[in-house]
C-alpha cells in the first residue's frame, strides 16, 4: 500500500496475470486478485508475467548473485547445471540469469561450464593423461560428448599429439603491421599472428601445432582482411568474418573471460591491466589479466594490444612492443573525427 521501493517481495494480479515491485506506479488492483511472492522467479513459475512499466525481472543491485552463481557452476563443472536450477540459487527467472550472466562475463552459464570443461580436458590431455580419462576426469559423460564439446578445435586425441592428422589451412599476408598468418580448422580460426618475415609467421603456426598436416588455403585470407578491420574499421568483406561464434578461443575460463573483456574495449582506447581485473571483478589479479593477454593466440581479432601498463606505458607485447605502438596510432588515428 505504500509503495516501499525497499520491499523484498513480490505481488501479482489474477485479472492481469502481471506481477510487480512493491513500488510500482500502476493503478492499484483489488485485494482479492492479489498473490504474493517471494521472487520473480516464484511468480514466474506461477504463470505470470512481468510488468513492463517496473520491469520487475530488472536488476541493477550490487548484490545480485552473479559471483555466487559463477563459483557454483566451476564447484559442479562436472555435472548437470540446469538453467531453471541455477535460476532458483539466484532467486530470478532463467532469461534473467542468462541475459545477466551474460553480460558480465561475456557467456552463457552453460558455455562457462563447457570452457570448464575444455579447460580441465586441455590440461589433463598435455599432463599426459590417457584421452579416456582426460574425458571423463573433465565431466564429459561420454566420449562422445567429450570430443562434441572439448573446444579444442580438434579432436582430443590429435590435440593431446600436438594436431597430429588434423588438416589446418592457413593463409599469410603482409600488411602495414608485418607478415600475418591465420591458421584454421573446419570448426573456426585457431591461429592468428604477427611476424616480420612469412618464414616467421608460417613457422610460429607449425610451433604451435607442430604434428598438423597444414596446406595453404588462400580463401582464408579474407579473415587477415577481418583482422585489420578490427585496427582499421570494417570493411564490406570482413563484416560477416569478424563474427565472434567462428573463432576458436582455446583457454582457461579466466582467459576466456579476459579476451571477451578484450574484445568490448572500442577500437582507440586502451585499458591498463589493474582496470580490466577490475572490471573483471578481482582487483587482484592484474597479474593473471597480463598472463591471459600474453597467452592469446588470436591477435588483433582479440585485442590485447588495447591493453597497456599504468600511466600508458606499453610494457610487453607478444608480438612486439613496437607493433603495439603501431598499432595503437592506428587505431587511434582512424579514431579521430574527420572534417
């Protein structure tokens, strides 16, 4: 009855089938057709809808569970984490959580829990594990489902032996920033790197995969077309290439979530590695977010030159320092307005 933007409950209305705040401006209902409920998702479940004047599903409270929902999924990467269960733990509707959770770090909850997964096969199959047991030591609950969801960009058994009998196609072009090389598999973009010669670039490919059968596929070189869009503005060939769901980003769920921080800073600005552990919710680990940018193996389509050190240095760079700095006064003169 008076609106208390405070209240922790939730109302809806038989005659509308809506639900509400507490404080919401609608007309007041008759008692009769109100129901109470303790969250959204109760009221959800119930067969209500939400209003879309108080957006009661709408939350911007610092408290909201994400990070209690996030170490439940890397507590249980092992077994089934139902979207509607973990929607209960966060007490809100599962197209909250998702669009939340999303949000925040940049993935569902399910493709959190299968980077877990790929991330525990990765490390079990270059400890030396049998691919049986790396499998299922990752919670795969089959075989099957292990080389379906690893992540890998390749079976398990050819990424255990360094891609051996994987067909990966590569294509290398120069460019105003050096040689570069894409590498990729029929399942997305697994390499992409800067070199000063197309000897080098070529032979950091076959480090990397060092038993691939690799073949030059000049088709590819469209996506070093992507890249450059990414420093120099899209252009009308790489738009549809640049496409996030086509790269193959293959790490730790830390990683994961620091390249997909990457990927959100906008085309000449930077970031110093103590902000994006920031943003990333752990002020602590600015060491972690330089090991994450140090291990990307998809330049510029993931960003870390965007990254720098405190006061602006440009500190270490994978493939260069001076690239960097190059890089940067790109982007940062495409950034400028025109007249």
């Amino acid at each position: 009855m008076a609106r208390d933007r405070a209240a922790r409950f939730f109302y809806a209305v038989t005659s509308t089938g809506i639900f509400c705040r507490p404080n919401c401006a609608s007309r007041r209902p008759l008692k009769s057709n109100v129901r109470f409920f303790a969250s959204a998702f109760q009221a959800r479940e119930a067969g209500f809808r939400p209003c879309l004047r108080c957006q009661p599903e709408a939350t911007t409270a610092p408290d909201f569970p994400l990070e209690k929902i996030r170490t439940h999924i890397e507590a249980n990467f092992d077994r089934p984490l139902p979207l509607v269960m973990l929607a209960r733990l966060a007490d809100c509707s599962p197209f909250t959580l998702q669009r939340l959770f999303k949000r925040q770090f940049g993935v569902s909850p399910l493709q959190y829990q299968r980077a877990l997964r790929a991330s525990r096969l990765r490390g079990s199959l270059k400890g030396g594990a049998s691919v049986t047991t790396a499998i299922y030591d990752a919670g795969f609950g089959s075989s099957s489902r292990g080389y379906a969801g690893a992540q890998l960009g390749m079976t398990p058994v050819r990424f255990a032996a360094g891609g051996c009998g994987e067909e990966i196609g590569f294509a290398a072009t120069a460019s105003a920033f050096g040689w570069i090389i894409v590498g990729a598999t029929q399942r997305g973009l697994c390499w992409l790197a800067l070199a000063a010669t197309k000897a080098e670039a070529e032979a950091s490919l076959r480090n990397e995969f060092p038993a691939a059968s690799l073949h030059s596929d000049a088709a590819l070189s469209q996506w070093v077309d992507a890249a450059l869009a990414v420093v120099n503005g899209p252009t009308n060939s790489s738009k549809e290439l640049a496409a996030p769901q086509v790269l193959d980003l293959r790490g730790t769920e830390f990683q994961l979530r620091v390249w997909q921080a990457l990927r959100e800073i906008p085309r000449g600005e930077t970031r110093s590695y103590s902000q994006l552990a920031k943003e990333l919710g752990n002020a602590k680990a600015t060491r972690a977010v330089a090991r994450a940018c140090a291990m990307n193996r998809v330049a510029l389509m993931v960003p870390c030159h965007r990254v720098v050190g405190v006061g602006g240095s440009l500190t270490g760079y994978r493939w260069g320092v001076e690239r960097k700095r190059q890089l940067l006064n790109a982007e940062a003169a495409e950034s400028e307005p025109r007249t």
